[in-house]
C-alpha cells in the first residue's frame, strides 16, 4: 500500500494524515477484538484470500508482443499487450506509456531487474509521454483490454550499446484514489546494438529431440514381428502442433545441434509400419503410420546439413547409474550396449552419421562418480552445466564452455541462466516475450563482459521441451540470426574450442550433487530388478534357434527401463519393468515338460516317455532333458544309471516325446524327476516329479506256476489212461449185461494213502 500513496510533488495534507490514523484505529479495533475472540471465522478468511490486489498490482500488464526483439536504426519499436483490471473499483481516466532506461551493466543487473515486482520509484525511470501514450478512459473490474504502442527507436533516447529496462505502465485514478497513480506495470529488457561488433560470442545452442518410453517388449508371432506399443501417445506428439512435429518444424529453419535420443527414432520407424496399441488385456491395430512417416520426412530433411549428436539407446539416467546402480552387477554393461547401438539406429533412420562422443547427465550436473559413469561407455566429452561445475576463480566474465577435467575428458559447460530461460508456462504470449527478450539481454551482456576475448557459450535448455516452449526458443534465435553480437556454432565444433585458462576444471564432490536431483533418481532395486530380468533373458536365448527376435526387443525395453524419462515418475518406471519381466517369463514357459502320470513298470525292463512341448513359433534347441531316479537301487535309467539325459531340439508350436529306457529290481514305488536344462548346464523352467510303479513277477513265482501247469497235464493223461483200461477190461471179461459206463463210479477207491499226492493229483486235506 505504500506504492499506492506515492505521489510524485505532493505529500498528504495534516487533516488527510489525521483521517487516516482515524481510520486505522476503527479498523483496528476489530482485528484486536478479533484475535483476543480466537480464529476468525471461515467465512472471514475466505474474504481475506480473496482481497483485491492493490497499489501498483491493481492492474496486470501483460506485454505480448515485442517487434522488433533487438532494434537497430531507423526501427519502430511495436509493444502490444494486455491490460486486465485485477481490482475491485473500476479504473478511470487511465494512460499506458513507455518507460526506458538506465542502461544496466552486467549479468547480475539484469537479474536483479528481472525479480523486481511492482512500482519503485527512482528505480523505474520516468515516462516517455508525449504523442507515444495511449489513453484509456474506464478499465471496469475484471474487464482486459488490448493495447499497442509504437515509438520511433530515435525517441527512446538510447545511447551507447547495451541492455536498456523497458517498462510499460499504466497510470490512472480508483475510487479510493483521487490522483493519478501506477496501478500496473511490466518490465522487460531491451537489447541495444546499433552497430555489429567485431568480437561475437559463439553461441551452441542444443536441439533436444527426446521422448519417454512407448514401445513395450511385446512383438507379434509374425514374420515382421509387428511391434506393440503401450499408447498410442507418440502419435499425439508427431502430428502436426504436436511437441515433437514442433521442435522439427522450428528446428529445421534454425542453427542448432540435433541432440537425439535413437529410441524415439526406432519408435516412430516401428510407426510408420504395421503396430498394435495396448488396450487393457488385448491390442488393437494402429492407425498413425501416415503421421509417423511424415514426421520422419520432415526430420531427414531438417538435419541433411545439420549437426546431429547422438544420445546412448533410450537416453540412460547416468547420475542413476553412478549412485545407485554402478555396484549391481550389469549396469554398466547396458550402458556401453546403449552407446553401441545409438549410431546405428540414427544412421538406418536418419541416412547421416552422428557423433556418439557425448553424454548428457541430467540437468549437467555432476560429480566425479557421474563423470565416471559417463564415459565408461566410451564418451570422451560431457555436457554439463555451470551451476554444477561453478566458476571459483573470480573471473570477471562468462568462460568458453569448454574445459579439460582429467583423463582425457572435455567438458562442456552450458550457461545456467541461458539453459534456463525457457522452463516454465510459455503457452502465454507474456511469458514468451518475457523469456525472449532476457535471453537477449543475458547473450549481449555475456558478449560486452569482455568483447576484446571472444568466447564460446553454449545452451542446453530442459530435455523435452513442451511446444510452446519450443516456439519461445525459436523466436530468440530467430532474433540472433543477424549475427548482430553472436554466430553459430556446433557442438562438435564447440568442444574443440580453446578453454580458458583461469576458467575451473575442478569437478565437485558428491556431497555438491544437488538433492533434489538425487531423490528422483531410480532405486538400486530398479536396477537388481533389470539383473533378474537380463538373466533370464540370457537364459531363455540359449535354447533359441532364432535369438535375434527376442533379444532385440527385450534388450531395448531393459535399455528403456533406465530411461532419464522416468525422474518423477517411479510408480510408471515400476509398472514398466514389470510388465517386461513378466512378458519374458511368459514366454519361457512357452517351453515346458507336459504334467505326466504315474507309470507302472510291469516288467523288469521298460521304456518311459517324457513329452516336452514347445509354444513359440521359432524352433529351440541346446536342450537336455534330464531324468534322475530317486531310488536308484529299486529303478535304474540308461544303462544301470541313476540319471540320464537325452537332447531335446523341437520346431516352433510343436513337442516331442523323449524316451529312458528303465529297469527294475525290485517291486514297489520310486520317485522319478525330470528337468530341463541348457546345454551348458543351466537349469531351465521347473522340475517335474512322477511316480513309477514296479509291479516285477520273479522267476521263482514262474518255475512254480510252470510246474503245477506240467503237474496237471500228466495227472489228466493218467486218468484219461486209467479209465481207458478199465472200460477195455469189462468188455473182454462181462456176462453178457450191460458195459460199464465210464461215468460210473469205481466201486472202491481204495483206503487214503498217507504218502505226497502224486504229480497232478487234487489233494484234499
């Protein structure tokens, strides 16, 4: 409220200053009645939150347009804008002017502009005036209005070359004022070169195109191997006023380096082809191919001449593998497949060859680990940023980005305050201006530091810029393409530069890595996580006859599990190397031993079937089936042996029954397991167990059964030749009656005899 009394040539009368002390012990009464009565009541406090802002923030001041961004001779300067009446009483008899001026010097003054808020008096400069005001009678509550000012650049009354404030207020009267007063002011800065120097600051500005992970590991059983990805969410960003279709469509028309991550060019190629979408438990086919080929077009012919560096495979979070996951054994690998693979897949996609020397850790920060990391793959130069590797020497100037840090490494230090100067919302139009006109400033500051050492200064603005934020970006290129106080540079070119001798190279601790960063970096679990799964892919692409159709997407999607995409986002990282882990074991039970029944052995020898059954499409081989017999005294295998293997190779969506020849010792029961296993004698999937029933009948039991069966047939032939001399005997020796028949009874059997029943005889006893 004290800028709302500001007055310029008149203080407040002895009775107007008796008023308001008057006023303020009524108001005050209440708020001590207030506190001592407890908490004010809720609707209070709603009112109190709600209190229309005042003074010099009674009207917001949104500057839209600023043409042309860095002015030179015989240009009008065109400010347009917004006006929007914040307060609760309607604005009267109101005036928009210019206000510029003083030239600041350095980096720092900027700055320092650039956080002040509202009307200061003596610090903001006078009005322009004159016929350069625009009028405006009533401003109602809440109610906005366009505004537009154009002054002759010769009026602004601007000397030597530098950064000039630029305000732009409004100026009117309220209800509760009576005199004219700034209710609403912005400020922004002023570029000022009427001549081009002879020393120009070359300036590097990276172009990142970086996506997050879409693609999943899952691939069609086709002959294409149709990809799935998880979204269809890439689309939206290739199609045109997509992020990605932007960032190509601005950047083919600027002077920046390419700096590209080689998943989302396989991903886009995958696109332009046959793909499915994941919808719940299914996939459904997508729709995109024209707007993925499209974009790769236009990509093609965007960096034919250009410079393009190519990331690691997925973009790796280094500084996540520095602290969490360079001790879990396999890290690092991944990185150095990621590096290997990077220039490949860009120069398939892309028809040119990128450099692969650089890394890139988050936000250029790092320490000795991170460093470490970064060039265990082979990189030689890292990106990193100045307020990581902050200038110690007392410098009066902004260093060339390069320096030697040790072993033969290069980094390449961007500017903090230009890297920056993009983040946030810029969907609106004065955020945008605001943002252009402080790059500006701060690249024609860094250029007046010191104009007789021309330095190299390079930009690396946030990873995946949002459309409008790539929009900004362009207009304040746009606006340095006149070379006036800089020229291009490549990053390549960048690197090689001479550094400084005073500029530091020392790189801070680990205890300087900032903490905000560390606690969005992947757990150490992640990567033990990402070990269970390579493992078993290392597994299951031994028994492959085609491994190529697994390990390629599988080793992609672990490469993607290390994604700097996931920072913030850890339940979504989770969720992903699930999904992959679970996939890859689903498919090695595609490869398993068919449940099998208890077998009886009715006999001392035998064979036993086992049936492996194969799911894929692609045959597998480098198998053994292993049987081990559990009681090797009762049931021997293959020879006399407790185990046995045999070798399993089957066609794709076929099985094959694998054979043991078995011998039994002994009746009863033993248990038999089986199992597969590799040929270098890993085990794979699960065992299975099974019982074999010995049910042997011994020789003994058969001489015996052998010789009741002889003592039978001689006992009937003895009989048949018994009865047979008996019936011949009555006829010769008969009276005449009737024969005897042979049915008839003897007519004595003779008394019992206490001697061994005879060969074949019944015994009763």
């Amino acid at each position: 409220m004290a800028e709302a009394a500001d007055f310029q040539g008149m203080n407040p009368s002895p009775a107007r200053r008796w008023l308001r002390r008057t006023a303020s012990l009524i108001v005050g009464v209440p708020m001590v009645a207030g506190l001592l009565a407890g908490p004010a009541a809720p609707s209070a406090q709603a009112e109190a939150a709600t209190k229309a802002p005042a003074g010099s923030r009674t009207v917001d001041v949104s500057l839209d347009t600023l043409a042309p961004s860095a002015p030179v001779e015989g240009d009008t300067l065109t400010v347009s804008g917004t006006l929007t009446n914040k307060g609760k009483k309607t604005v009267t008899d109101a005036e928009v002017d210019l206000r510029v001026g003083p030239r600041l010097s350095g980096r720092g003054a900027i700055d320092e502009a650039a956080k002040r808020t509202g009307y200061q008096p003596g610090s903001d400069p006078a009005k322009l005036g004159g016929s350069y005001t625009l009028k405006v009678p009533e401003l109602a509550s809440g109610v906005s209005q366009d505004f537009t000012l154009a002054v002759p650049v010769n009026k602004l009354d601007l000397d030597a070359e530098g950064v000039y404030q630029l305000g732009v207020s409004l100026t009117g009267r309220t209800a509760d004022y009576a005199y004219d007063q700034v209710l609403g002011i912005q400020r922004t800065f002023l570029p000022w070169q009427p001549e081009d120097t002879k020393s120009k600051t070359k300036l590097t500005f990276l172009w990142p195109l970086i996506a997050s992970a879409h693609l999943t590991a899952e691939t069609g059983s086709d002959e294409q191997q149709t990809p799935v990805f998880a979204n269809d969410d890439l689309a939206l960003e290739l199609a045109p006023g997509g992020r990605l279709e932007q960032l190509v469509s601005l950047g083919r028309q600027l002077p920046v380096t390419w700096v590209i991550d080689p998943d989302l060019l396989a991903s886009a190629d995958a696109m332009t082809k046959n793909y499915r979408v994941k919808v719940g438990d299914t996939t459904v086919a997508g729709t995109n191919q024209a707007i993925a080929k499209k974009w790769l077009t236009d990509l093609q012919a965007a960096v034919k001449d250009g410079k393009v560096v190519a990331l690691p495979f997925a973009d790796p979070d280094l500084a996540s593998i520095a602290h969490r996951g360079k001790n879990v054994s396999g890290a690092l690998s991944h990185l150095q497949t990621a590096t290997e693979v990077a220039g490949t897949t860009v120069e398939t996609v892309l028809h040119v060859k990128p450099s692969t020397d650089f890394a890139w850790p988050v936000d250029g920060a790092i320490d000795p680990s991170v460093v470490d990391v970064a060039t265990s793959a082979g990189a030689h130069k890292v990106i990193a940023r100045s307020d990581s590797l902050e200038e110690t020497g007392g410098l009066p100037y902004t260093p060339t980005s390069a320096r030697p840090i040790g072993g033969g490494t290069t980094a390449v230090v961007a500017d903090h305050r230009l890297s920056t100067a993009f983040t946030g919302d810029m969907s609106k139009a004065g955020a945008s201006t605001l943002a252009v006109q402080k790059f500006l400033a701060q690249t024609l500051a860094v250029t007046e530091q010191a104009p007789d050492n021309e330095r190299s200064i390079v930009v690396a603005p946030q990873r995946t810029p949002t459309a409008a934020q790539a929009q900004t970006m362009a207009r304040a290129l746009q606006a340095l393409t006149a070379e006036h106080w800089t020229q291009p540079l490549d990053l390549t070119a960048a690197a090689d530069q001479k550094p400084d001798a005073q500029a530091t190279t020392k790189v801070p601790r680990a205890s300087q890595y900032p903490k905000k960063l560390r606690s969005q970096e992947l757990p150490t679990q992640a990567f033990q996580d990402i070990r269970t799964t390579q493992n078993s892919l290392n597994s299951f692409q031994v028994i492959l006859t085609q491994p190529d159709r697994v390990v390629t997407p599988f080793g992609n999607a672990i490469n993607r599990s290390v994604s700097s995409s996931w920072r913030g986002r850890p339940l979504e990282a989770q969720r992903y190397r699930d999904a992959v882990h679970t996939y890859l074991q689903g498919l090695t039970t595609e490869v398993q031993l068919i449940t099998k029944t208890d077998v009886t052995l009715s006999g001392r020898s035998a064979t036993i079937p086992v049936t492996v059954q194969n799911k894929l499409v692609q045959g597998v081989d480098h198998l053994v089936l292993r049987l081990t017999s559990n009681n090797a005294t009762r049931l021997k295998l293959n020879d006399g042996k407790a185990v046995a293997q045999e070798p399993v190779e089957i066609a794709g969506g076929h099985s094959q029954s694998v054979k043991f020849d078995a011998s039994a010792n002994a009746n009863g029961q033993a248990q038999v397991t089986a199992r597969l296993f590799t040929t270098d004698g890993a085990p794979y999937g699960e065992e299975m167990t099974f019982t074999v029933k010995v049910s042997e009948v011994t020789p003994t039991v058969l001489l015996v059964i052998a010789g009741g069966l002889l003592l039978l047939v001689l006992a009937g032939i003895r009989m048949y030749t018994h009865r047979k001399r008996t019936v011949a005997g009555a006829v010769v020796d008969g009276d005449g009656g009737e024969p005897e028949q042979p049915s008839d009874p003897a007519p004595d059997t003779g008394p019992e005899s206490g001697n061994p029943s005879g060969p074949g005889e019944k015994v009763d006893r």
